[in-house]
C-alpha cells in the first residue's frame, strides 16, 4: 500500500511540474500575442488620425509599407 501511494505522489508531483511547465509556455504566448495586438491597435490607431488630418502623409506611409499602389 505504502508503494501504490509513493507511486501516486510522484505521478502527481510530476504532473504538477508539467503542468506548470505547460502553463507558463501558455502564458508567455499569450502575453507575446496580447503585445503585438496592442502594437498593431496603437499603428491604427496612429494611422487613422494621420489619414484625418494628414492625408497626403498618411498615403506615403501607406505606399512605403506596401508599395506603391496601381490604381487604373
């Protein structure tokens, strides 16, 4: 009996290991997608205020991130 229960609480203990292994991986992903998200919310942020009160600006900006646009 007392070896069936040492077997449960390394089982667990090593479950618990990988568990917070796993979590930690989960979080430090999630952190690095929230980040970006955040980035990418201040560029349109930033960008649509330059398309109001700085077109000319903001369709250079537009044409260097994505190269000049073929309009016919």
């Amino acid at each position: 009996m007392v070896r069936t229960v040492g077997g449960f609480a390394v089982l667990a203990v090593v479950a618990m290991l990988g568990f917070k292994l796993l979590m930690g991986l989960f979080g430090t992903l999630l952190g690095l997608l929230v980040t970006l998200l955040w980035w990418a919310f201040l560029g349109f942020v930033v960008y649509t205020l330059l398309k109001i009160f700085a077109p000319g600006l903001a369709q250079r900006i537009r044409d260097t991130i994505r190269g000049p646009s073929t309009t016919s």
